[in-house]
C-alpha cells in the first residue's frame, strides 16, 4: 500500500471555477427577465454587465488552472458577452437629448404651478433680471 498523498486533478478543481462562471454570467439576464416580468421595472440593470464581468473572471481562473479548448470557447463566448452586456448598459440606456420647449433665449411658455405654502406660482414671478432657477423634486412622500 503507498502512502503517498493523493494529488488533486487540476482539471476536477478548475470544473468548480468553470461552472460556477458559467452560472452566474447566466444568472444576470435571469434576474433581468424576471424584474421585467415579475416586477415590471425598467431601471438600468448595473448588475448584468457585472455578473458578466465575474463569470468571465471565474473562467478565466478555470483556464489558469487547466487549459483546454472548450474554455477558451468559453472565455471568448463569455467576453462577447460581457462587452455587449456593458455596452448595453453604458451606451444605449442614456437618456435622449433634450428637445423640450424651452431653450436659451427663448420666453418661457406660461404654466402655474404651487409653492411649498401653497400660494400660485406662474412664468411671471420669474420675470426681471434676477437670474433663477426652478428644481421639481420629483420624491415620494
């Protein structure tokens, strides 16, 4: 009988890493489909592209360990992914330009609107040569 200590496969330990990549680069565009359907929100999923980025870091740490061509398919299908994901996030969920009415050195157009102490509040409060500035908070309370 030897009594030499068995040595681990690089290859059954990397698995782990390359799974566990796998599943969480699979698991933002879970929760994405879910907080549409289920909780119909549209807010920028920051965490799609993260969880990407963290799939992409566990692969990578798999190929480290064992190198094979199926994880290099991986790594590549894995980082499009990724890429798309932040180029989604980055680019494509700004908000479009303004194009509103009001513009500089233009007359404001009339509205009425209600300050904190309830009195009325139009376009012609504003007028004179005080500079101004209107902030609508937009809070729930």
């Amino acid at each position: 009988m030897s009594t030499e200590p068995a040595t681990p496969n690089p290859r059954r330990s990397s698995r782990l890493f390359l799974w566990l990549g796998v599943l969480i680069t699979i698991l933002g565009p879970a929760l994405y489909a879910a907080q549409i359907i289920q909780a119909r929100r549209l807010t920028t999923p920051w965490y799609l592209p993260t969880s990407a980025t963290i799939g992409l870091a566990l692969v990578l740490w798999s190929i480290i360990k064992a190198r094979t061509i199926t994880r290099f398919a991986l790594l590549a299908v894995i980082g499009l992914f990724a890429v798309a994901q932040w180029f989604f996030v980055a680019a494509l969920s700004r908000l479009p330009e303004y194009a509103g009415p009001m513009a500089m050195g233009r007359p404001l157009p009339h509205f009425t609107s209600k300050r904190a102490d309830g009195s009325a509040f139009t376009e012609r409060d504003l007028a004179g040569t005080q500079n101004s500035a209107i902030v609508f908070f937009r809070g729930r309370w």
